[in-house]
C-alpha cells in the first residue's frame, strides 16, 4: 500500500492524526518528485483531514489542490469526487458559505510551494 492509500484508509477509519501524518510524508515525496497528481491528492486527503479541526486551513488546502486538479486536467475517481463535496459542504457548514469561499479562493491563489509549505505546517 502507499502511503497515499494508507493516509485514506486512516482517515476513513477516523484516525486523522494518523491520516495527516501519512499524507504529508507523502506530500514531501510528491512535491519533490514534481508529481502534480500525487500533490493534488494529499492536499485535498489533507483538506479532509482537517476540516473538523482545522476548517481554515482545510478550506485553504481545498482550494489550492482544486486549483491543481483543475488546471492540469487530472481526474478525481468517483470515491475521492463524493469525499470532495463532503468536505465543501462540512466547510461551508462550519465557516458559512462566504468565508469557506474566501479560504478556497485564497488557496486557490497560492503558488504551489506555498501550499505545501502550508500543508506541512504544524
């Protein structure tokens, strides 16, 4: 399994701690390899991780991986679409609809190394 896969299955099983850990591990690799999918991926495992804790952040980290997603023309799988729009709407639910636009928007913004910095943050 990758780290990817077991940084999903933590966070299915509610171990975000775990989850995050295993997400930015494979964030650092991702990014240093230029791998622009496996980024996109782990912000938005990430955006996941976070948004019960973290709504800020996630919300941020969600706009910056749909950013990736969208101009590179990589493709979410069904299961990672359907965890996407929870997350949207738990953000928007806890920020309200305007704020969680502003972080998404702001993190849509960030040039990448920005976002991975901010994704490896605490």
């Amino acid at each position: 399994m990758t780290l990817v896969t077991l940084g999903f299955a933590s966070l299915s099983a509610g171990a975000g701690d775990d989850a995050v850990a295993r997400l930015q591990q494979a964030l650092r690799i991702f990014h240093r390899r230029a791998d622009l999918f496996g980024v996109a991926r782990c912000l938005e495992g990430l955006a996941a991780a976070l948004a019960a804790t973290d709504t800020e952040r996630a919300a941020l980290l969600a706009g910056a991986a749909g950013r990736l997603f969208e101009e590179h023309a990589l493709v979410m799988c069904a299961p990672k679409q359907a965890l996407h729009a929870h997350v949207l709407a738990q953000l928007e639910r806890r920020l309200g609809r305007r704020a969680a636009a502003e972080h998404q928007a702001q993190g849509r913004s960030l040039p990448l190394r920005h976002a991975v910095a901010e994704s490896l943050a605490r």
